[in-house]
C-alpha cells in the first residue's frame, strides 16, 4: 500500500534552451552566478512541497557539473539548511558517493545533520556513475570490481560507526584508529562524536544492476532500495529480484517491501498534450543521461548522433511516447495518473513509497506547477 510521495531532484538550473534542437549537452557552460541559483530553485521546490504534505525531497550528490545538470556537491549541507526554512518536509540524500568521501568524515556529517534537523534527513549510499566526480575526488570508477569493492568497505565502516558504542576496523583500504599511540597508551579502538540521534539508521541505496552480491550486501545492513528516476529503468526484474534477495535472507513479505518506486511525469488534460509539452525536458534527460548508459547500451555512432544539436531524432532512441507505453513515465491527465498508481500498487502489495518528479531540464515554475497539481488531484486519491 502506497503511503508516501516524494520527489527526486538531481540539482539542475533552468537551462534556457532544452531539447534536441537545443544546445548540445558537452557544449553547455554556465557562469558562476548561473550555476548558484540551483541553491533559491531547491529552497523554492523544499516550501512548495513542505505546505503541500509530501514526504521527502531527495536530492542528489554531484560535482563540477558546469553543463548545469546536477549541481549540488553537499546534499547534508543543503538538508540541513532545506530543514531549517521548512516544517515537516525530510530531506533524502539520494545518495552521498561514499568514495568520494572518508567514511568517517561521512559518518560524522550526517550524525550532525541528524541531531540538528531532529531526524529529518534521511541517509543513502550510492558508488557514483561519474568518471569526471568519481576519479577526480580519489575513488575509482574506471575499475568497477574496485569501486564495488572500497564501497562495500566504507558502508561496513558507517554502520560500526553509527551503530557501535567504539569500533575498529582493519581492512584492505582503512585500518581504523590508525595504529599510532595517543596520549600515554596505544590506539585500538575508537568512537563516532556525536553519533546519529536515531538508532538503527535508515538507509536507502540505488537498485541499478541488482546483481546478487549486491543485493545480499543490501539485505546484509537493512538497506532499503530506491528504483528508477535516475537510478535504473523501473524494471520489473529489479524489484522481482529485490524480492528474492529478501526471501534468500530470511525476510518475509510481500514484493514491493523496502523499496521507493521512482516515475517520471507530466501532466495535462490529455495524454498527447502532456506529451507534446515534456518532450523536449525527456530529450534534455536523455542527452545528458544516455552517454553514461542509464537508456541502454549504445553504439559509438548513436552517442556521436546524440551529441550533436537535433540529433535525437537519428540517435535511434525511444521517444517519450514510447518510454509512457512501458511505465517508466507517466504522462496525461490526473485521473489516469491514480488509476496507473492504483495498478502499481496492486501489482507491488509491499511497496510504501513513491517518487515522482520532473525529468533533467525542466524548469522551475514547471515543477512548482507540476507537484501542485499532483499533490492536489493525485495524491489524495492514493494515499
């Protein structure tokens, strides 16, 4: 039973021109002053969905993205400010790029956060898709084996260290305390100041591969899994085989359980409007999204095609009419968007939260309008 809508926001600017015909998405960049507003375009989302009763406004951790797509580098940072200018909205970290990150420094970050928003922001992990973010900042992402790798070790290291009254740690990556002697006696062990408020965390982490030993990592820590709006395809596999890592693990329930759904939207009084009106922010989405293989696996001359202005239409990817006829968005009137929720809901028993958002590129007084109108003509009639 669905209980909770939120919204996913990867942090673009208003972009100004959007589409395929539009400029292509490596020959964006902004000025500093341009790129700076991501932070009035957050705070003006955070009050509209604080007074409308959304659940969570899930942002995402990003670096040097001067094409102005993903623009926020802190996300704790912008929780903690977003917790403070509104009343009961949560703040997601959807998700902080552990090696991007000391996984005490992470663990500290948050733990403040959580005291000083009383619980508000809620925490997630991811391992990064971004060579230019990942590689730059000292984690690796070329070498996949090694980026799973130092990940799953940074997570063990978060969890002793929110959940552990002292911890140690000896790995291949971190040996924690550092072996060294302090103030008359010999480091062994050490503690997390201040730990986070509330015990046991809540943690969220991108279902993208599902592969086995991912998910038996998840299952492992009680990490809940968020599919779809920027992660994966919503694809029926992942969540089956979300499910089966839950049954391997001993956990009973039905399919749906622990995970936040993520779809893509649009609005209008019918189908082909709400289309024609998305499709240039859908175009936008994918120039940015499929080089880095979020819409499948694509050839050199395709990526080649995509990267020049107005070539979408010879890239051989999908359009938006095509990406609604399989669920991965939704666009039409409210009334169809309950009925295609309520089937969601039928078909995933276990499932509790949904997020649905605007697709990269869309403007801001868009979103606004968007989120109004489905907190108003959607939402009441599903929760």
């Amino acid at each position: 039973m669905i209980k909770r809508f939120s919204s996913l926001f990867a942090g673009h600017i208003d972009l100004g021109d959007i589409g395929q015909d539009a400029t292509p998405a490596n020959e964006r960049f902004y000025s500093d002053k341009e790129l700076a507003t991501i932070f009035d375009k957050t705070e003006a989302m955070a009050l509209a969905m604080d007074k409308l009763g959304y659940h969570a406004l899930w942002l995402a951790e990003h670096h040097f993205q001067r094409e102005g797509y993903e623009c926020i580098p802190n996300v704790l940072m912008m929780g903690l400010h977003l917790a403070h200018l509104t009343d009961r909205l949560r703040i997601g970290c959807g998700f902080n790029i552990t090696p991007m990150w000391h996984p005490l420094r992470l663990a500290e970050d948050f733990a403040m956060a959580d005291h000083l928003t009383k619980g508000r922001v809620i925490f997630g992990v991811g391992r990064g898709y971004h060579t230019r973010e990942v590689e730059s900042l000292g984690g690796p992402m070329l070498d996949g084996d090694a980026n799973r790798e130092i990940f799953e070790e940074q997570v063990e290291i978060l969890f002793k260290a929110f959940h552990q009254d002292s911890f140690s740690h000896d790995g291949k990556h971190y040996t924690l305390p550092a072996r060294v002697p302090y103030r008359g006696y010999d480091l062994e062990e050490m503690t997390l100041v201040p730990r986070p408020l509330n015990r046991p965390v809540e943690c969220w982490q991108p279902v993208v591969s599902a592969t086995q030993r991912g998910l038996d990592f998840m299952m492992k820590h009680g990490i809940k899994g968020i599919v779809g709006g920027g992660s994966a395809l919503m694809a029926q596999s992942s969540i089956t085989a979300f499910q089966e890592a839950h049954k391997q693990a001993g956990i009973d329930g039905p399919i749906g359980q622990n995970l936040c759904l993520g779809i893509s939207y649009h609005l209008a009084p019918t189908r082909e409007q709400a289309i024609a009106e998305a499709t240039p922010y859908f175009e936008e989405h994918a120039k940015m999204f499929a080089p880095l293989g979020f819409l499948g696996p694509m050839e050199d001359s395709q990526l080649e095609t995509l990267g020049r202005r107005g070539g979408f239409k010879d890239s051989g990817l999908a359009d938006l009419a095509y990406s609604c006829e399989r669920g991965a968005w939704y666009c039409g009137p409210p009334k169809g968007f309950v009925e295609f929720l309520q089937d969601i809901a039928e078909q995933y028993p276990g499932l509790e939260d949904v997020n649905v958002q605007s697709a990269m590129g869309t403007p801001q007084s868009v979103i606004l309008e968007q989120l109004q109108w489905f907190a108003e003509d959607v939402m009441p009639k599903v929760v």
